[in-house]
C-alpha cells in the first residue's frame, strides 16, 4: 500500500517488530517513508512523525548522522 501524506509517499510493510519504520530518498530525491504493517496505526503515527523530523532536519544527507546510539564500523 502507498500514501501520500502532503509530499511524501508512505509505504507499508511488514518489518521486524524491532523495526518500526525508516525513510530514504529515491533516485530522483524524493523521500520516502517505510512503516511498519504489524505496528498499529497510533504507533506508525509516532512513526511517522519521527520519520518527518529526519526529513525536516536532512538527517539523510549528513554523513555524521547516527541514530539511537549506533556506532560506524571501524
């Protein structure tokens, strides 16, 4: 199933429940947000939301972005 909330295209997916959703561009720019199916619709909201800040913010285009703690290969 694909969305579009406003000017990004929302796609649902079954993912891990550890995974609830993430975003990325296309080729073409365009971000695009993946949550996850299994999760209710109040939890993909918050899911939503977290994934719109990442956009607002251009967390994608910032090498130096790292999310919850995670650490870059050495």
């Amino acid at each position: 199933m694909t969305d579009r909330y406003g000017e990004y295209t929302v796609r649902l997916k079954d993912l891990p429940p550890s995974v609830r959703g993430f975003v990325f561009h296309t080729d073409d720019g365009d971000p695009v947000m993946i949550l996850n199916s299994r999760l209710t619709r109040e939890a993909n909201r918050g899911s939503y939301d977290h994934e719109l800040l990442h956009i607002q913010r251009g967390d994608m285009d910032n090498p130096n972005f790292i999310e919850y703690g995670e650490e870059t290969p050495a």
